[in-house]
C-alpha cells in the first residue's frame, strides 16, 4: 500500500514538473524563431537556386557572355548575391538562437530556478539594443521582400508570354535585357517570340523552375518579415512587463 502510495506521488511529481517547465516556454518566441528559420532557409535556398537557373537562362537562351575581365556585369552580381545569401543564413542563424535565449530569459523559469531577481541597468540596456537591432531586421527584410519582386514581376512577364504562345504569333514580342539594366545600352540582348531559342525556352524546364524558385523565395522572406514583426512585439512586451514589474511575483510566459 506504503509502495503504491509513493509511486502515486513520484509520477505526481514528475506530471507537475513537465506542466512547470512546459509553462515557462516562451511559445510566442518559439513560433517567431521557426517562422524566422524558415523563411530564412526558404529565402537561402530557392534564391540561391533561382540565381543559378538565372545564369543558365542568359547564357543559353539570351547569348550573354561573362566578361573576360574583372567588370561588374550581370554574372558578377550574381555571384555578390550568391555570397551575400550565404552571409545572411549564417547571421541569421545565429540571431535566431539569440531570439530564442532572450525569450527564455524573459520568462519566469529562470526565477523560479534561481529565486526572485531584479532588472538590472546591463539587462535593460541588452534588452532595448536587442529591440533595436530586431526592428532594424525587420526594416531590411521589408526590403529584401520588395527587392525580391523585381525578378518574380520580370520572370512572370516571360513566363505568361510563353503561357500564351498562341496570342502572339501573329506578333513579334521582344524582352530586351536593357529595359532591365540587365545589359549595358550598348549591347542588344533580346529575345523575341518568333526565334528558336524562345521556342526552346518556353519548352524547357528551366523558365518554370526559376520563375517558381524566385516566388518561393519572395515568400520565404514575407515570412521572415512576419517573424520579426512578431518577435518585436514579444520582446517590447517583455520589456514593459520585466521594467514595470521588476519587484513582485510574475512571470511572462510569452
């Protein structure tokens, strides 16, 4: 009886435990950090993927050279973009750790672990530059996703041209790479419908998967521009609270 009544009270014990560390998890700043990983790793990825399917679109289809000197052309940029892609996966991912340790330390679990605490001048200060360096993330991924419309409105145009081959063969439409700054003035780059390697663009899979890859990627960054107007929101919240409550039993959870 003695026996039964113990392991009652240990599996008591061990239910109110999970229920008091499952209360201190910052979900608000857990939901952020993975729409944030996500939207990054989606960005990351199809972009990266889209910038090479560009390269072989313009090489192929388009007849645009790489320039045998160190000039900052088309490819160039490309391969800038392509770098910078890799920057922000890795800062990002390190952000996102930082995101989730300052929502757990905003919580009441580490006062209840280590007894009531005070703000302190240090801690407020970490906390409003980490709001600020949040915000001004959410200001660049803002335009990052604006950005990230120019290829998706230019790839769309050619893609619901090829959609619609039989509209326009009874006229020559022509893309010119130079009304988007693609090529120099100098240099006539263009692709009408009535030439083979339209036909064969249209009729190839490498339009369609970089037009689709680079609205992925415009997705993957509207939802980075969703996680940080979330985790803005939490961590001034958590602010208020943690400044206006700094005596006292509370306890954020958020």
């Amino acid at each position: 009886m003695e026996e039964n009544m113990e392991e009652g009270q240990t599996q008591k014990g061990c239910s109110e435990c999970c229920l008091k560390c499952l209360s201190g998890i910052p979900y608000a700043s857990l939901i952020a950090t993975i729409l944030l990983y996500a939207g990054v790793a989606l960005f990351c990825g199809c972009g990266h993927e889209a910038l090479s399917g560009t390269v072989t679109i313009l090489q192929t289809y388009f007849d645009v050279v790489r320039s045998p000197v160190d000039a900052l052309d088309v490819f160039t940029m490309i391969d800038i973009f392509k770098y910078v892609i890799y920057g922000v996966a890795a800062a990002f991912f390190v952000y996102g750790i930082l995101l989730m340790v300052e929502g757990f330390f905003t919580t009441g679990a580490i006062r209840d672990l280590y007894g009531d605490f005070k703000i302190t001048t240090c801690g407020r200060c970490v906390s409003a530059w980490f709001i600020m360096l949040t915000y001004i993330f959410m200001l660049a991924w803002l335009g990052v996703t604006a950005f990230s419309s120019l290829p998706v409105f230019m790839y769309f145009n050619i893609w619901n041209t090829c959609q619609n081959t039989t509209l326009v063969e009874s006229s020559n439409l022509c893309f010119d790479l130079r009304q988007f700054g693609i090529v120099s003035i100098g240099e006539e780059k263009k692709l009408c419908t009535a030439s083979e390697n339209f036909i064969k663009m249209c009729e190839s899979n490498e339009l369609d998967l970089t037009f689709h890859l680079f609205v992925c990627a415009l997705a993957g960054a509207g939802a980075a521009v969703i996680a940080m107007v979330v985790a803005v929101s939490v961590l001034i919240r958590n602010r208020v609270i943690l400044t206006s409550k700094s005596t006292g039993r509370y306890c954020t959870r958020f």
